[in-house]
C-alpha cells in the first residue's frame, strides 16, 4: 500500500466494495468475479480485474506459495486450492472441468 496507494484507493477498495454491493444484492448466490460483479465494477466507472501488475519487489512481506491439492476428471489432472479441495471433500460444492465439463473428483493425499 506504501507503493501504489492511488491504486489501492481507486481499484482495491472499488473491488473489494463491488462483492459486498454484489453479495447483498444477489443474497450471496452470485459467482466471485462473475458477470454481475463485473457489472458493479463497470458501474463504479472501474475496469473489473481481479489481478494487478504491480511491481512489489520493494515488498518486505514474503510472497506464499498456496498449497494445491489434486482432482480429476475424465480428460485430466487439475491442481485446486484447498478451499475447493476442502469444499468437494465434505460434498459443499461440484466442480467441473472446462474442457470436457466432466465432474472432478479429489485424488487423496498420501
């Protein structure tokens, strides 16, 4: 924030506040970075991205590697975050593929 604040104002706080219009407007039933999201933030005069560019080699803050777990499908092998992993796991979420929109299926750990 140091670096880039004029950004951090004008697009961060802008994203971040399109989820909550989005959320109460849609009751949480629609996707993160969906079209009415995207809708929001065109409305708030902002281009809707959900990543940046900016240079933060500077950064003091060490980057983090996220852990990904394994799923498959009937094409291949995908690497998912563990909020998806754990959300197939315990049956909260379906998940497909793009490519042949078969469903995936956790790979266990060992």
């Amino acid at each position: 924030m140091k670096e880039n604040p004029d950004y951090i104002v004008n697009q961060t706080v802008v994203h971040e506040a399109a989820h909550l219009i989005v959320y109460a407007l849609y009751n949480g039933k629609a996707k993160a970075h969906g079209r009415e999201w995207k809708s929001v933030m065109r409305r708030l005069g902002v281009n809707p991205s959900r990543c940046h560019n900016l240079d933060v080699s500077n950064s003091k803050q060490k980057s983090r590697r996220v852990k990904r777990y394994k799923a498959k499908c009937e094409c291949m092998i995908h690497e998912i975050t563990v909020i998806k992993y754990r959300r197939m796991v315990i049956g909260e979420a379906t998940y497909l593929c793009r490519k042949c929109c078969g469903r995936l299926k956790s790979i266990a750990e060992k």
